[in-house]
C-alpha cells in the first residue's frame, strides 16, 4: 500500500527510536532504586498512552517521557487458509505465519498546573497498523497511507478553571471501547470484535472536565466514526460519563451521533452506545462492555442497520508475573453495516500470560486460545486451498493457537 519503500522506511524509524531509548535507559535510570523499578501486573483499563492529568497533584515540574514496544505474533490457524487471511479483521489478521503486529516509539508531557501544556506523540509501524481506522463502507480518507503510521498526535492544555479543565486537540485515543489498538495494553493478545468495529483512536478535539474524584464529564467532536474514513465533511458529536460507583467498581457511558454516509441528512445519522462497567481488585478484574449502533440506510427502502455486541472478560493474577484471563464475546452485525456481511459471531478467548519487568523494560509473553463461530449470510472464516482461481472456501468456525511476543520500554 502506499508510496513504495515508506512502509520500510517508517518501520525502520521506529525500530530504531525504540532500540535507541530502550539501550539509553541503562544509562539514564541505571541509578534509580529498585523500589522505584516495581510496575503494575495489570494494565490500565483504558490505555497507558493517555493518561489524565492530575490537577489535584500535579507535578512539581513538566516531565516528559518516552516510550516503545516491539509486538510480533504467530497466529495458528487450524483452518490453514491459503491467503493466511483471518478474515474481516482489522489487527491480527495474518495467520499461519510470524508477523511484526507493531512497532512504535512515543513521547509525551502531561499537562499540569505547574506546566499547562502537554502532548502526544506516537509512530508506528506494522501488521496492526494497516486496516485499523478504516471503514467497510466507506472510502478512505486522502493521505491514509501514511496517516495511518501515527499513533497519537495531540497537544492538550489544563485551563485554571475549577479543578481543572482539560482540552485537548488533535488525533488522540478514543473513548469509545475497552480495549487498546495495542496487544500490551490489553489483557488478551487479539482483540474482541467490538475493538476492531469501533474507533481505537479519534482525530478531533475534547474537553474533560472532573467534578470531583468520582465524576469526569467528557465532550467531543471528531472528523468520522473511523478516523481514515472519509464519507462526507460532516463530523460526528459525543461524550462520555465516567463515575467511580465505589473504590473498586467503574461505570462509563460513551454516546456518538453524526452521520457515516453520503447522504449527511439528520435522519441517516448513526447512533452508537458503548457502556462499560468495570469491577477490579488487587488480583482479579472483571468487565463487561455492550455496545449498540444504529443508522438508517440512504438505500432503497431505508432499512435500519444494527450493530450489537458484548464482552465479559475475566483477568486473574495468579502469582507474580503470571496471569490468566478468559473473555466470551458476542457480535451481531444484522445489515452487514460495520463487517461488510450480515453474520453472527459468538467468541471465546483464553489467554495465559507471563510479565517480567526490569528497570524501565518490559516482557510480555501469552499463550492464548481462541475460538470463533461465524453464521449468516456472508459470514465464515477461509479455509484450506483456492477452491477456483483468488477463491477460497468459507467454514463457519475457527481455531486459532496464538503465539505473542512484546518487549517495550517506558520512562515513568
């Protein structure tokens, strides 16, 4: 795709950004104290590449930090597709082979009292890094070639105003879904099908604003539901609410209206719904998200389209660095609308996972299991040999056997 040679020159940018902050790092933290070297086992419920400033305790000076993260993945198919295509996926969709999912090297300042300005920076590269942000029915966005290797690009400002706030600009992580678009984020090595058919990231502005310490209001505009898609000029309206229920529970609401098609007209705006709540303790955390999406179709006979899906995943700590999670998933796409065929797919995933961290680094290795069932008109997954030339039979369950591999460095 793109301009010949870009793919390979981004990659070998960001492959050397990360090996050179992560060989740096000896040097830099070599003299930090072991205490100071101890890092979470479970992952930020949202994503650790954006982090909400702190207003109440902001830093006493601006900090920046740097990060980044080699993932690479083999995916076993048992169904042994000729194209290696595990299909209508958009991350981790090369199977039977070794891949580099993602390469990536960050830097960002937090915004603060002490220092209001912040930012996000982020280039990437790989597997992962090709289909995401796209849309089924859409064209692409102009420049998606190489727009599509930015992985945050943002500036944000704390404004002196109540407790604190915060606006941000640019392409930054979205607020819709509970997963990331990045495997080390997540308590799963592939992602559900309602993180694949809903924005990991949104190019637009955001203002965050938190009443207190268990209520932060968020309101957004964006250029399109998918961020590389370009269906008409009109952008799409949002907000979220998040409320600590109690010390362990979190409750989000995340509303998005505007329009997905050509036809921008009020009544075919699409209506999408993403709730997610989160219960989490020292060792076990367990979630469950429901989305729902809706929009008129400017067709013949304007037909509704409905998406509708579920995650319940379960992550435990076992002991030290190993962990467990088990997630079942449902997905049901009535008008073929977000996958591109109408289907219904039932998932379920379990991942075993060993995180060893050393000074500033990280290693994650995960042995995961995971088994889909597609049915409907145009659902399946390809299966063995072409059956006639660039066609590949369809089967209506896959297996996977998943092999995943991430090293990453972050300086906080």
């Amino acid at each position: 795709m793109g301009v010949p040679g870009l793919e390979r020159g981004l990659f070998w940018v960001v492959v050397v950004a990360a090996w050179w902050m992560i060989s740096h790092s000896a040097i830099v933290f070599a003299d930090e104290t072991a205490s100071s070297k101890v890092s979470s086992a479970v992952p930020d419920a949202a994503t650790s590449l954006q982090q909400e400033p702190d207003a109440a305790n902001p830093s006493p000076t601006a900090k920046w930090q740097y990060n980044g993260f080699l993932d690479v993945g083999y995916l076993l198919d048992f169904n042994h597709p000729a194209n290696h295509l595990f299909r209508e996926r958009s991350t981790t969709f090369k199977v039977d082979e070794l891949d580099l999912n993602m390469a990536l090297a960050g830097v960002k300042k937090l915004a603060s009292e002490n220092s209001r300005w912040g930012m996000e920076l982020a280039v990437q590269a790989g597997k992962d890094s090709e289909n995401f942000g796209f849309s089924a029915t859409a064209p692409h966005v102009s420049g998606s070639d190489w727009l599509r290797h930015f992985g945050l690009a943002d500036v944000s400002y704390l404004a002196p105003v109540g407790k604190g706030l915060t606006l941000q600009a640019g392409l930054f992580n979205s607020f819709i879904g509970y997963d990331s678009l990045y495997a080390k984020d997540n308590f799963a090595y592939t992602r559900p099908w309602g993180g694949d058919y809903t924005p990991y990231l949104m190019f637009g502005v955001n203002t965050r604003y938190s009443f207190s310490k268990k209520i932060t209001v968020t309101a957004f505009v964006i250029n399109d539901y998918d961020h590389l898609a370009d269906p008409n000029s009109v952008p799409s309206f949002g907000g979220q609410f998040a409320y600590l229920l109690t010390e362990h529970v979190t409750f989000k609401e995340t509303l998005l209206y505007g329009p997905h098609q050509s036809n921008t007209a009020l009544e075919f705006w699409r209506f999408f719904s993403d709730t997610i709540t989160e219960w989490k303790r020292d060792r076990l955390t367990i979630a469950f998200e429901y989305q729902v999406g809706t929009e008129k179709l400017g067709t013949p006979g304007n037909p509704r389209a409905l998406w509708v899906s579920a995650q319940l995943p379960f992550h435990k700590i076992v002991h030290g660095p190993w962990s467990v999670t088990a997630r079942p998933e449902v997905a049901w796409d009535r008008n073929g609308r977000w996958t591109g065929s109408v289907q219904l797919i039932k998932a379920a995933t379990g991942t075993l996972e060993y995180k060893l961290s050393y000074r500033k680094t990280t290693t994650i290795t995960r042995l995961e299991y995971r088994l889909d069932d597609s049915r409907g008109k145009g659902g399946g997954f390809f299966r063995g040999a072409e059956v006639s030339p660039g066609v590949i039979a369809l089967t209506p369950t896959q297996h996977l056997l998943i092999f995943g591999l991430i090293f990453g460095f972050d300086s906080q």
